[in-house]
C-alpha cells in the first residue's frame, strides 16, 4: 500500500494505523525499507522538504521555518537552527521549545527521536536509528530494526557528535566533541570519546 505523504498531512498516528511498513517501523520491529512501497516515499517527502529549507533557509526565512514545522510537527516553539538539515523522518522526530540546532545536522533511519528543551546541537551532529540484520543472509535481503534514541533536556554536544541507535542521553549533560555515543549516558555529566564515557560530573560553579 502506498502512502500519499506528499501533502505533508498525514499525522504519525494516521500513518501507523493505516500502514504496516510504518507501524513495523515506529513498534521496533524488522522490516525492509528497499522492499517497502511507502517507507521510501515518506523518506523522499522529508528528505526533499529538507532540500527546499536549506534552499530557501536566508532569503524567505518564514517560509522555511513553516516548512520546518510541517515537516517536524513535533517540534516545539523558540527552535533555532541553521541549514543544511537533513532528516529521513520528520513525523518521529520530537524537539523541545528554544532548542538550537547547527548546521549539518543529520537523524538517519526511522522510529523516534526525542531531544528535549533548551538543548545545543553542535555542527555535524549526526542520529542514527537503524541496525541492518547482522547475519549475511538477511542483511543481504535488507532487513533492518530502528531504535529510539532520546535525549533529555538542556544537553550540549560538542561538533561531530554522533549518537548510535537505541541511546539514551539524560538531562544537563555535555557530550564532546567528536564522540560516539554507543550506549546510554547519565543526567549531568560531561562524557567524551569513541565509545563515549562519563569522565566527571558537571561542576556547580
């Protein structure tokens, strides 16, 4: 069944119970994106309205910021970010009021993303949601599972921060630059590296 996305309109919820290839995909289970009817559209629809904001970011900024909203109906109010974006999703995405985000952000796969309030999002900072099946035979026939990642509110992150599928970061906390967050991350902490680790707690000055 192929889902009509082009308008923008079409709410999450709207999506998960009309079509399985969605439902599959926002519930955590496998499925097969390149064998999907709809799965692709919907990435096309968001993945273009992306395009068309970074096109237009500077010379109708109101333009693009509904845009943005339409795309992310999650998203919330005082959001800053600079172009280029880039999101394969927009319908699972949730963003909290006066988050900003740099350019070169990037949230690759499907299920949900949650990042909280008054967060900092450094530049190239990338999300990723999907694990390919890690037996030949499977991942040859292209199935794949999305966790969801969540981060809380008030949360930095350095540039180049990468967050793999399935974490967990909590609220206060600082993430530097060029980490690869592979597991979950406690509130109020400053955590670094590949894989990325707690190395103190935030300091109350």
């Amino acid at each position: 069944m192929t889902t009509n996305v082009g308008s923008g309109a079409d709410s999450l919820a709207d999506l998960i119970e009309r079509d399985a290839d969605v439902r599959a995909l926002f519930g955590g289970e496998w499925i097969r994106y390149r064998a999907s009817d709809s799965l692709p559209e919907l990435t096309w629809h968001a993945q273009s309205t992306c395009a068309r904001i970074n096109q237009i970011f500077f010379d109708e900024p109101a333009e693009a910021q509904r845009l943005f909203h339409d795309l992310v109906p999650g998203a919330g109010s005082g959001i800053d970010f600079r172009p280029p974006i880039n999101l394969d999703y927009g319908v699972g995405l949730t963003i909290g009021d006066r988050t900003f985000i740099n350019k070169d952000f990037l949230i690759v796969g499907g299920g949900y993303v949650t990042i909280g309030a008054d967060c900092l999002i450094g530049p190239r900072c990338s999300i990723y949601t999907p694990n390919h099946a890690e037996e030949p035979t499977r991942r040859r026939e292209g199935w794949e599972r999305a966790s969801a990642v969540t981060i809380g509110d008030n949360v930095w992150f350095g540039g180049s921060v990468t967050v793999l599928p399935g974490v967990t970061i909590g609220s206060d906390s600082i993430i530097g630059a060029g980490s690869v967050v592979t597991s979950d991350i406690p509130s109020g902490v400053v955590a670094v590296g590949n894989p990325c680790r707690v190395v103190r707690p935030i300091r109350q000055d």
